[in-house]
C-alpha cells in the first residue's frame, strides 16, 4: 500500500504539536518540512529537542531542507524515525550517510533539476529517494511538475528495488497517475490542510 504522508510546515512548535495531534490515528507517517531559509527562502520552526515531548505513535520523517544538514543530522536522528537530505545541500553526504544510525531510516532527496543520474552512487547504501516535482522547493501550494514521470521512469528501470517517495504539488489525480507509475509514498501538504476535513481528505489520498 502506498503510504500517504502528511508534511508539516509550521512557524513554531505549538503549530507542530497541534498538527500531529491531528494526524495521530490517520496516518502512519508524517513529514515535517525543517527549512533553514537559506538552502531553500522559507524559514520554519526546527528545535530537534523539542519533539521529546510528544508521545505519539506516528512515525516522523525529518525533511532537513538546510545547508550543511551534517551539522544538525545527529539531533534529528535522535528523535526522528527517517531523514531525508537533499543532494545539493552538501558536500558531505558520504559521512553524513555513513555516521547515521542503524535505528533511523534515512532517504536522498532530489530537487526536480537534478539528474537522477547524480545519486546512482549511493544508492548501494540508500533504498529510498524522494523526488521533488515542483520547481521551488521550501513552498506550500506549488504546482507539480510533469517531469517527475521521466526521473521514475529512469529510477525503476535502472534501480528497480529503490523505494521511490514524490514530494509537492500532489493532488487526488496526479497522486494515482503517480502510483501507477509504481511510486511507494506520497508526501502531501495544501491538499490536506487547506481541505474543509483533513480526515476526509486524508482518506481520499488512502483510496487511490
């Protein structure tokens, strides 16, 4: 089943806090945008610390949109379930993949300008990629970009056992085409917190 997860992007960590306490029982991921409004514009709350004191049961994916994430990563590995580092945010992915510990999943991410091509290296190490498919990553409501289909395309003929995740710009009839082209998750923001019932909309991502 493809796993349909909710991104975050919030200002502070009651923002935070009151989102997942949304989600808690509707979704077994979540995905929380940390941006450090240099690798990407947008500027967000990113205290690592400050998630100990939830006490949820849905799993969190770390999306650090940051420069130089190796400078952050060990907090976040403490308290998050899955990474993800984009490519192009440092020179370190090597160590930084090779410093994270056996009990947090970590997973590259792509921004939609970068060949696929470029990560083929680590792929030995990584099992998941999640591909961006709007044009400015950092921003809610973007729209998504067909070209996408060509990158996972690309993945599952050369990489066929990589866990493909696609990020931005989703919504109920690009999100099936997606799956169909054999995709395993979702990340989904506007379409659920702008829709009059998350739960609802929610469940219609789920039915796809």
């Amino acid at each position: 089943m493809v796993e349909i997860i909710p991104s975050i992007i919030a200002s502070d960590f009651a923002e935070v806090k009151s989102k997942l306490s949304r989600l808690e029982g509707l979704v077994n991921w979540v995905e929380l945008d940390v941006m450090d409004g240099v690798f990407v514009p947008n500027h967000t709350w990113q205290t690592a610390d400050d998630l100990n004191a939830i006490d949820g049961k849905t799993k969190i994916s770390a999306h650090l949109m940051v420069e130089y994430p190796e400078t952050i990563v060990e907090d976040w590995q403490e308290v998050a379930d899955r990474i993800v580092l984009h490519y192009e945010s440092t020179n370190d992915l090597d160590k930084i993949i090779d410093n994270i510990g056996p009990h947090v999943g970590l997973a590259i991410a792509l921004d939609l300008r970068t060949p696929v091509e470029k990560i083929y290296e680590y792929l030995g190490k990584i099992k998941t990629v999640q591909l961006m498919s709007i044009v400015r990553t950092g921003f809610s409501g973007e729209k998504f970009d067909e070209r996408v289909f060509e990158k996972i395309r690309t993945l599952k003929t050369n990489w066929p056992d990589v866990k493909i995740i696609v990020d931005g710009g989703i919504n109920l009839e690009n999100g099936k085409r997606l799956i169909e082209a054999g995709v395993s998750g979702l990340v989904v923001g506007s379409q659920i917190w702008s829709a009059p019932s998350v739960e609802e909309a929610i469940k219609k991502f789920q039915s796809l």
